[in-house]
C-alpha cells in the first residue's frame, strides 16, 4: 500500500508462535496474523476497550503511531489499520495538524474495518493533543479540544507536557466527562462538561447515545469506563511535581517522555549530528527521571509506558521493560511478538 509505507512495519517470527488461526490476518496490512503459542482462539472479549481488557488481565499493550499527511484517505487509512497488529493506535495531533474532520474519517474507517481477531470493533485510539497540561486557566481556556477529539469516537486521551495537578483536574475530570452521577464512583469536585453532542461517536461506537454516555467515563476511576486517559510527564517543571499530578484520580497510564526530557535536560549533547537516537543509557539524568515516573506509577497503579525493542542489553530491551513493570508499549510487530510470547498472552492478536 503505497498510501501509508509505515503499515508494513518491521514483522518477525518469534519461538514457539501457533499457526493455527493466523490465516485470517494473514495478508493484512502490517499484521503477520504471527498469535503467541498461548493463544486462545475462542476468546470471547469482556469489554469495549481492548488495552483496558488486556490490563485487567495483567497482561501488557502494544501501540503503533499514525500521523496524519496530506494526500493520505484518512478513511482507507482506518479501515485498514482494524486490523494491524498494535492493540492501539496513537492518533498524534501534539505535532501533526489539529484536523478533526480527518480523525473523524479515520475513525469511521476504522469502525467499518470489520473489527479485530480479538472480538473488538476496533483497536483502541487514544490521541496525544495540542493542548497541553500547562496550567489551570489555560486548560480551562482550551478545554473544548479534548471535547471535540472525544466526540470524534475516540477511546483515549493523552496530555502531553503535564506541569499541573489542576490543569489534568480540568481535563480529566470535566473536558473527559459527563456530569452523569455514575454509581460506584466517587464525586468529584469538578463536574463533567461533556453533553448532547456525541451521536457520532456512539455511532463509531456501534451503539445509540443512552449507551454510550453509560460506559464513556474514565477507567478506572469508573471500573466500567471504556476511555483511557494518559500523561507525558516530559519536562524538569512536571517532573518535580509528578507526585502530585499522578495522584489525580482518572489517569491510566502516564510516561516519561524522554525525548523532550532529553532537550530539556541535555540539550544539544543528547542530539547526535548525525540524526540517531540517542541512548537514554549515557545520560544518567534520564535514567532518574524514568526511575521516578516508574516508581510513582506503580505505587499507584498506573500503567507506565515506554518505548521497547528486541535487542538484549539495550536500554529498552522489552522483556527488561516488561520485568519493570511498563505495561503500555510503543514498538514494532516484531517487539509485541516477543513480548506476548514471554508474557503467555491469551487474547488474539
């Protein structure tokens, strides 16, 4: 497919992978249809949300990253990545262009892409946003974007440059939500500002609005929410208050954005002139701040995310990501291969 040449991403063969049932995904585009040899091919799902399946059964998730380019069939797009091997895509706006009649048509290909080997309509999409976690009054003042990317069928959010325990409040909590009082859940002194508007993404969704508003709330503030919602803590001035903005009821997942950490802490001497990336391994001021992200992330059970790959001995070999506790992955098919074996996952792929 000439439209998007980052589908065909790296695809291995890891030990011991069953062949039984991999035909179906065989020819799809960036998926093997390789299942690790613990696989159930009657696997039934339990919930909407794939990572969030995954997650409740300790078991970690894969992403892939689209960035949207011009020229590009955003619906085709769609329908086509159903059925990539990622149990999530990371739709990026933070850098790309804020268009949402694209993500609109990517989600509604994705939705008519026939759902996934796993049994869901479609892998997760959660988008990393413009806007950023600076402060209280500028989340208030550009609240409405994480509405809009909501409305749009979406099932994750992430804040990238979270500096600010009131400004995740304001997002999380009023930009993600509705003023629903959802049994079992505790109130909050913010009250949702999600309304009347999501016919579209309870139609992505495959269901009518009364349905929708039931289960669109945040896990696992609300244990029967379907929508993740995720953190970069990726600067010095989140990171000296990263214990008080992680412990913002609602968050999900959170990482420790070391590429902008890198700028901010190593300037130009974590940037190789000659365009590699650098190895988080010789800055000992990085290694600190994953450190601390992790560390806070699994005291309160939020699920760390990190950048993994297949070469033993390296700063993010996967299986070490894995033995630390990192349980939502950004890499190739051939990393998640790896990682699914090791981990005796169930669920298809």
């Amino acid at each position: 497919m000439r439209k998007r040449d980052f589908l065909a991403a790296g695809i291995g063969l890891g030990v011991g992978l069953a062949a039984g049932g991999a035909k179906a995904q065989q020819n799809a585009p960036g998926n093997s249809g390789a299942q690790p040899s613990s696989v159930d091919l009657n696997y039934k799902p339990r919930r909407f949300n794939k990572v969030i399946e995954l997650w409740e059964d300790g078991q970690p998730a894969f992403y892939t990253t689209v960035n949207p380019a011009p020229g590009v069939d955003s619906y085709e797009l769609g329908k086509q990545m159903c059925k990539t091997w990622a149990d999530s895509i990371n739709y990026d706006m933070e850098h790309t262009l804020y268009d949402l009649r694209e993500l609109r048509e990517f989600m509604r290909g994705l939705a008519d892409g026939g759902g996934t080997r796993s049994g869901h309509r479609f892998p997760v999409v959660f988008v990393t946003c413009p806007v950023l976690g600076l402060n209280e009054n500028y989340m208030l003042a550009n609240s409405w974007v994480l509405g809009q990317i909501l409305d749009a069928g979406v099932s994750g959010i992430q804040l990238c440059h979270t500096r600010d325990p009131k400004a995740v409040e304001v997002a999380a909590h009023m930009a993600c939500r509705y003023p629903f009082a959802y049994p079992g859940v505790p109130k909050l002194k913010r009250e949702g500002l999600r309304g009347a508007s999501a016919s579209e993404a309870a139609r992505i969704w495959g269901m009518n609005n009364a349905q929708y508003v039931r289960i669109a709330d945040l896990w696992p503030l609300n244990p029967s929410g379907e929508i993740i919602f995720g953190l970069k803590i990726e600067d010095p001035y989140g990171d000296a208050v990263a214990a008080q903005i992680l412990d913002v009821p609602g968050i999900a997942f959170a990482e420790w954005g070391p590429t902008d950490n890198n700028y901010w802490l190593n300037g130009f001497d974590g940037l190789s002139l000659d365009g590699k990336r650098f190895d988080e391994a010789k800055f000992p001021k990085l290694g600190a701040v994953r450190k601390l992200i992790l560390d806070l992330c699994k005291k309160r059970n939020i699920r760390f995310l990190n950048y993994g790959t297949v070469v033993p001995g390296s700063f993010n070999y996967v299986i070490d990501q894995l033995k630390d506790g990192a349980m939502y992955l950004v890499g190739t098919e051939q990393t998640a291969i790896m990682a699914r074996e090791y981990t005796k996952r169930k669920m298809p792929v």
